[in-house]
C-alpha cells in the first residue's frame, strides 16, 4: 500500500484577532496579534506545498462566527 501524507488542522477561526489586553503593550505586538490567523494559515499552506501532502483536512470552523469579513474569505479563496 503506498503512503501518503496530509495535513489535519481544526478550529482556525480565520478572521478572529488574538487579544492583547492593556495599552502597554507596543504596537508590533498588537500587530502580530491582528495578523496571526492568516499568518498561520499561510505556513500551514507553505508547508503543505513543502512536504508534497495530498490533501489539508480542515475541521471545526474555518472562520470566526462572529468575525467573518470579506477579508477573511478572500484570503483563503487566494
């Protein structure tokens, strides 16, 4: 039987912005926070491409509910 691999990933919420509770904190951070579920996402696709899976199995949500955006679907049709 020949082998193969894939990827499993669950509950990505795409869209959804990390918190970062407090004004103290640099705006870098606040930023690498806003951006983290897409950034995510792409070295996940990266690495997909990297080892030659066959497929990506994305359970649970795909996007956040409450924070769906036209962003968010357009990103991951790209």
């Amino acid at each position: 039987m020949a082998r193969f691999r894939f990827i499993h990933a669950a509950d990505i919420h795409l869209g959804s912005i990390l918190h970062v509770d407090g004004s103290d904190y640099r705006q870098e951070l606040k930023d690498i926070c806003r951006e983290a579920t897409y950034r995510a996402l792409s070295n996940m696709f990266r690495l997909a491409a990297e080892v030659k899976a066959r497929f990506i199995l994305i359970s649970g949500d795909l996007y956040d509910s409450e924070a769906r955006s036209v962003r968010a679907s357009r990103f991951f049709a790209d």
